[in-house]
C-alpha cells in the first residue's frame, strides 16, 4: 500500500503536439483499454467520445513511468470522468469491466472485422451488422454489392490485416523509389506515417512525394501508378486528383482535416524476400508477373487459409498510400503525414486556439493578417509558416 505522501504526481503540457513523442510506453495496460474504448467509439460513430478517450490515452503515454496510484494523476489534462473511471477500474482490479465487456460485445467483433475490410468504413459495417452480417462468410453469401476497394479489401484481407514490417517498407520504397526515378528523375520521396516516427509496424506504408521545381510534379501519379501497374507491382490502385485550388476549404478558409493533394490508395504485391529478387528481375525484363491470385476463401478458416496459402506464395499484399505534393507546400504536406492523427489534430487545435493560426497539410496562415488568398504560391507569410514548420518539426520530432 503507498500512502498519498509518497505518490509523486506527474505533470504534462496539455496539448499532445507539445509533448515530447516517445514510442516509450509505461502505461500500455492504461493506454490498451482506453484505445479500445476509442475505437469502440470511432466505430460507433461517436468521434468526439473517441477523441476524448484518445487524448486520454496520449497523457499516460506520455507519462515517464508507470502510473501506480490514482493520486499521481491529480491536476493532469484530459483525463475526463469516464477515462478516470477505467483507469481507477484497472488500477483497482487489474481489468476494467467495460473494456471486458466491449471486447467480447459480439457488436464490437463484427465492427473490427467489417472495418477490418480495405474500404470499408464504419457506416457500410453499420449498415451489414443492421441487416445480420457479422462476418466475411456471411457478408460473402449475402449477395451485397462490393465497390471495387472492398472486393479487393475482401479478397486481400488477411494479409492486408498482417501488420507491415519495417523490411516490407523497405522493399517498398526500394519499389517505389525505382518507379519516380524511372518516370520523373530528380523527384524526392519520402516515408511518411508511422513509420517516419520510428515505429516498427503499421497497417499501410505512406509516401510523399516532390519535385524540387515546382510544377513538375505535376502529371506525375498516372506515370507512376502505369509504372508499377504494368509491371504487375500492383493489386488495386484508385488515384483522385489535387482538388486543393477549387475546393471549398482552400486558402483563407478553415482548413478541413481531409488534404487536398493527389493521392492513390493502393494495394501492392510485394515480392517475399527470397522471391523478390528474382520476380524484380522478372518484372525488369517482362514487364509483367505471371502468378495466380490466391483462390478467395470465408470466415476464419478461410482467414487461416489465405495466411497458409500466402505462406506458400512467393507474394503478400500491403496497403500502401502515395501522396504527391508540390514543393512549396512539401513542408505542411511532410508535418501532416508524419502523424499521428492526435498529434496532428492536437498541433492544429494549438494553431487556432493557442496563436490564431489555421494550420493544413498544404499551409500554415494567420487567421488576422490573410482574410482571403486565392494564390497558394510562395507568399512571405508561406516562407514564414515554412519556418515556423520547420522548427516545430525539429523540436517534435
Ligand atoms: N493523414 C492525414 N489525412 C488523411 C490520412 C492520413 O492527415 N486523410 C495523416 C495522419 C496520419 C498519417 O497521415 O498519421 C498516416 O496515416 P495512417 O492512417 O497510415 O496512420 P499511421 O501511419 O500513423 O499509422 P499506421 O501505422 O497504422 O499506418
Ligand atoms: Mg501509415
């Protein structure tokens, strides 16, 4: 038993963007539960529970120890009610009774699974549950219309579900490093997402890519989605364009947290190591692959399956983006990608609340000075934000 004179109390800044990130977690029983319970929420689409439970989550991740008394949280920020509740909870019992009973909620299950399918969102598995699909066998025999994301999220869906390792984001920069190079020499790409913050897997591999001169960029993803499509490096690909000048959250207005830069959501077929040489070579030569996709299968056999049969593949899937950004915007666009979702929505509050700034993933304005900008070239008031960008980056980084 500690008694209160011996409990030291933690003390963090209240935004998550001032906070040094670590991947150092002392809390991660704490932090697990209210994850859960944040994305318990999100897939309810209940996002400001979820954001709440989240930045929740950011504190005691953040904290440098483990939390081992109720009393050492006194005074810290966001730690509303209800995730004081959870925690009191685990710290008391080891286990907290709503995290446990969310878990096993066949509702929660079927969410996780649906949502687990490349493109599908919270309301389509909303939607499949309302009307009795609970998993992929019955989503399969039920006859839904699929858009062509989520028959190719289906068909993938155990190895997309496998988290990408640092070697597989590796080979797919190698890939995709090869394919700039061939299409527009002297563009620059850059890993984005979590991996740029050093962690050791995610669920996709993003990139950002530029030119040095701006403009060139331009016309730039339709040669490199045809590059990679034509030499079978590619499973689904969908590009939309840079809408960033016509849409309605352009310069001058609130930014919106969506970015506006052209994008391709992307599944690749990665080479497994041993094969990858050899298919690469294949790929150089031919200009196509020649292997079979795996045969579809449902439920979780069909799960244990497609990981049996990719094992036996010389191929997986992996969920890739690739953003590209005019250079003069590359700053915001590297900050905004970077992540993660907290940070960077923590950074964009602290802009507005805390310095009157609005802050984007393409730029960075002072709400007094620009009422309205129409002209997204390089300002004083951009070389400025580029700056301040900058040294946020390297002091947050
Ligand atoms: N991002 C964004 N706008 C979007 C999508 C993403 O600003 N429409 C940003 C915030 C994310 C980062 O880009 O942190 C990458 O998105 P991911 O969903 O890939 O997230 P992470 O890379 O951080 O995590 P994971 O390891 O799960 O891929
Ligand atoms: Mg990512």
């Amino acid at each position: 038993v500690v008694s209160d004179s011996e409990v030291i109390p933690f003390s963090v800044p209240g935004y998550a963007c001032q906070r040094r990130t670590t991947l150092e977690n002392h809390n991660s029983v704490l932090t697990d539960a209210l994850s859960l319970l944040a994305e318990n929420a999100e897939l309810s689409d209940e996002d400001g529970r979820g954001v709440a439970f989240r930045r929740a989550a950011a504190v005691l991740k953040a904290l440098p120890s483990a939390v081992t008394h109720v009393s050492q949280l006194t005074g810290l920020p966001c730690l509303g009610e209800h995730s004081l509740r959870v925690i009191k909870d685990i710290l008391k019992n080891g286990t907290s009774s709503e995290v446990e009973s969310t878990k096993a909620s066949e509702r929660f299950k079927a969410l996780k699974v649906l949502t687990g399918i490349f493109g599908v969102g919270a309301k389509t598995a909303d939607r499949w549950i309302r009307e009795g699909i609970h998993n992929l066998q019955q989503l399969r025999s039920s006859g839904q219309t699929l858009n062509r994301a989520q028959q190719a999220g289906l068909e993938h869906y155990a190895d997309i579900r496998q988290p990408v390792s640092t070697a597989e984001a590796e080979a797919i920069r190698g890939l995709v490093e090869r394919a700039v190079a061939s299409v527009l020499p002297g563009a620059q790409i850059v890993l984005t997402g979590g991996f740029r913050r050093g962690k050791l897997t995610g669920h996709d591999v993003d990139f950002l890519i530029t030119h040095p001169e701006e403009g060139r960029e331009v016309g730039l993803m339709p040669k490199l989605v045809s590059w990679l499509d034509s030499r079978g490096l590619l499973l689904y690909q969908k590009t939309s364009r840079n809408s960033y000048l016509e849409s309605q959250d352009g310069p001058g207005r609130p930014p919106s947290n969506i970015d506006r830069f052209e994008r391709c959501l992307s599944i690749f077929k990665l080479s497994t190591p041993e094969a990858a040489k050899t298919d690469l070579q294949d790929a150089a030569e031919n200009g196509v692959q020649s292997e079979e996709d795996g045969e579809s299968q449902s439920g979780e056999l069909g799960q244990h399956l497609q990981r049996k049969a990719a094992s036996e593949r010389r191929w997986r899937a992996v969920r890739v983006d690739l953003v590209v950004s005019p250079v003069s915007q590359f700053a915001f666009a590297l900050l905004g990608w970077t992540g993660s979702k907290l940070f960077e929505r923590e950074l964009r509050r602290w802009a507005g609340h805390e310095r009157g700034m609005s802050l984007s993933s393409h730029a960075l304005y002072d709400n007094k000075q620009v009422k309205r900008c129409t002209e997204c070239r390089l300002t004083r008031l951009d070389k400025l934000a580029y700056l301040t960008t900058i040294t946020f980056l390297k002091a947050n980084l």
